[in-house]
C-alpha cells in the first residue's frame, strides 16, 4: 500500500512521521501560546539551567578559543580530532574499566547526531529497534526515519525498572538493535547492574533463539547525575555495544552540541563498526561537532562536575514536598527530572494545559510515548521552583488531589 504523505510546505513528510512529531508540536502550541506569561512562567519543561553553565566549563571554552594554534579553527578530520578523541578514550577507561583507544570513538555535535549514526550501522531499513517506554522524546521518530521499525516494551509499571524478560520476548529474527535510555529519561531511574546482567543472558538466549546478533545502543547522556557509585554501564555486560553521550549535560551547556558514539573495545566487530561511523558522518553532512568544542573536550574532560549532588538534592525535596501534596512520583534516584503520575481522570495534555494557563509548564507523558504522567526538569531558578510547587498546591484540590500528610491520594 503506498505509503500517505502530508505536504508541508515545498516538503513532504510521511504521514507516520507527523503521528510522532504530533505531541510535541502540540505541546509547543502551549508553550508559545504562554510565553506572553514572560517571568512569571515557571518553566520546567527542558532541562535549560536557568543558573547557567558552570563557569569552569566557560572558561575551558575561552582557553580553548584562544589557544591560538595554526588551523586551530579550520575544518577537522570526519570523527573528530585525534587528541578529542584520545581524550574521550582515556576518560572511558577510567570510567568504564574497558580499553577504549581514540578510533573507538567518533565526536558528533550532541547525542542526537550519535543515536542516529548508532542506529545506522545497527541494521538495515526494514529491520526492528526495541525502545523500552517511556523514553526521550524522538528515539521511534529517528528509527522510522531513517527506514526502521520502532518496537516499543514498556518499563516495568509504577517503578519504571528495565523489564528484561520483555526485552526478550521482543526480539525477533528482525531485531537488529535495542535502544536503551541509562539512566531512564523521563522517569529518572537508573538500571541495577543486575537487570544488566540478566539483561545481557536474555539478549544471549535471544539470538540463539534467532540466529541473529542484537547491538545495544546506551544513551548515557545523563550518567553524570547519579550519585558515586550507584551508576553501572551496560557494557560491563554486554560486548556488541556503542555508548552515546553529550557534554553539554554535564556542564549545564545544552545549547553546545558536543557528543560522541563510543564503539565497546569487546564489540566483535570494533574497527569495521568504527570505520562505518566515520563515513556516516561524511555522508549525512550534518554530523560533525565544532573545531572549538572538539579543542576543548580535554579540559571538559579534566572539570570535577557537582552537579550530580545538587540536583540529587532537588531531586529529594521537590519529589518530598509533592509527595506531601498528593502527587504520586516516581522514586527518582539519576537525571535532572522527576516524572509525576497525572491526578486520576484527568487526561495528559488537559493538566498540563491547565498547569501552563496558571504558570507552569511540564511536558506530558505522551510526548515520551506513555500516558498517565508528566515529566517536570529541576533545572529551573529556586524561585521558579517555588512559585511552580505553590501552584501545584493550589491545583491538587481541583484536581481532586488531597495531601493527607502521608502524600496518600483520596
């Protein structure tokens, strides 16, 4: 059957495609339509630090910027420059406890630039992605554009845990990959190291089962906001794995598009996989980070980063003070969200509609392909943060929301 289109202009967009772009779109439609709301609009919709970036982290970009060096700033090789790279391979042996060298990673501008060249050398157009859900916003739009069939497992209900006996059964003879968001954006949970593991013999048995290789893809963009020590890598688990991460993440620097793919040491086909990611990022054009981010990866890399610390204490308080008000949120224990459950009866984008007419703005669960939640950043100023919990008190009533001391909901 062919395939309907929409025109969008001089474009043309399957209709598919505009089915997962439509509940962002349709957020945005509040977003603008509030913005006229100016200071007093309490925005916790995006992880924007409303502090700022770190200092430190601006600093190593003007050091870098005026470092002058011959061709310092002109075009840099397709993967990136060789002492980034090295870097970045440096920082994931310490971290990691795996051999990376500098050829085991390829530097993109941002994770959304690596999550799409990881799903490239993944499979082929055809082939079927797991997604546990919810998850970041475009991982099934980024798998069916670029030719891929999104299979979407749910998380483990009310707890949002990694549900590998899911995983597994999901798979099929045309599983090429499973996308994994570690630690989970937006319910902000991380995966135990024994769900890894147990997910790694699922994974095992599978493609047995299949006679088929399973990669999996780790965006572990927000691994920097778990507390020491509670953070584990699926690929102390498994071999055929490539890691994505952003700076910008770690610095409070969104707007500075700076990430990689990294390829695992253990991946059975390394250096072909390697190979393969560079000559992506030549053929798509749009695929290759800054000379100056890339120059000054080495001193990002060498920045002690607190903010894990801090944002685990917002975390504690704000998921206290609306545990007492009622709400039911999810036992956040990683990431710059919390994910809070939508009052009983009230539909997603009906709340969060009325939440932006009074001041607050939060991004609702079908934009993350769940329902029955909203996802609130904790990167807001602390005055944003309290005018947004006043008007969450002043909501839960209507809502039919009662805060009972215990956070119980009646």
């Amino acid at each position: 059957m062919r395939q309907q289109l929409r025109i969008v202009g001089s474009a043309m967009i399957s209709a598919e495609l505009m089915s997962l772009l439509e509940p962002l779109e349709r957020f945005e439609l509040i977003r603008r339509r509030v913005a006229r709301l100016g200071d007093r609009l309490c925005d916790l919709s995006y992880a924007n630090p409303y502090e700022g970036a770190h200092e430190d982290a601006k600093q190593a970009i003007r050091a870098a910027l005026e470092d002058e060096r011959t061709l310092g700033l002109q075009y840099s090789p397709f993967g990136g420059q060789t002492l980034a790279r090295r870097a970045v391979a440096d920082s994931l042996r310490a971290g990691h406890g795996l051999q990376f060298t500098f050829s085991d990673i390829v530097l993109t501008p941002g994770a959304m630039a690596a999550l799409q060249l990881a799903m490239r050398v993944s499979g082929e157009p055809g082939d079927e992605i797991i997604v546990p859900v919810p998850c970041w916003l475009d991982y099934p739009l980024y798998a069916r554009h670029l030719g891929f069939v999104p299979v979407l497992v749910p998380l483990e209900p009310g707890t949002f845990d990694l549900d590998p006996t899911a995983i597994g059964r999901a798979v099929s003879p045309r599983t090429c990959a499973v996308l994994l968001s570690t630690p989970n954006n937006p319910a902000g949970r991380n995966a135990s190291k024994s769900a890894l593991q147990e997910l790694a013999g699922t994974l095992r048995a599978a493609e047995a089962r299949t006679k088929r290789s399973v990669t999996v893809i780790a965006d572990e963009t927000h691994r920097d906001f778990t507390l020491e020590g509670q953070f584990s890598s699926i690929a102390g688990s498994v071999d055929r794995v490539m890691l994505i991460y952003s700076f910008g993440k770690r610095h409070f620097m969104q707007g500075q598009r700076l990430g990689y793919v990294g390829v695992s040491p253990r991946h059975p086909e390394r250096r072909d996989v390697s190979e393969e990611l560079v000559r992506w990022t030549r053929i798509t054009g749009i695929a290759t980070p800054t000379a100056l981010m890339q120059r000054a990866i080495p001193s990002l890399l060498a920045l002690e980063s607190n903010g894990a610390t801090s944002i685990a204490e917002l975390r504690r308080r704000v998921r206290t003070e609306l545990t007492l008000l009622g709400y039911e949120v999810v036992d956040a224990d990683a990431t710059m969200f919390l994910y809070v459950q939508t009052p009983v009866g009230r539909d997603d984008f009906d709340f969060v509609d009325e939440l932006a007419t009074m001041g607050v703005l939060a991004l609702p669960a079908p934009c993350f392909h769940h329902e029955g939640y909203f996802r609130i950043a904790l990167t807001a100023s602390e005055s944003m943060l309290r005018r947004a919990l006043q008007i969450f008190d002043s909501l839960r009533s209507a809502a039919g929301v009662t805060a009972n001391g215990n956070g119980a909901r009646t």
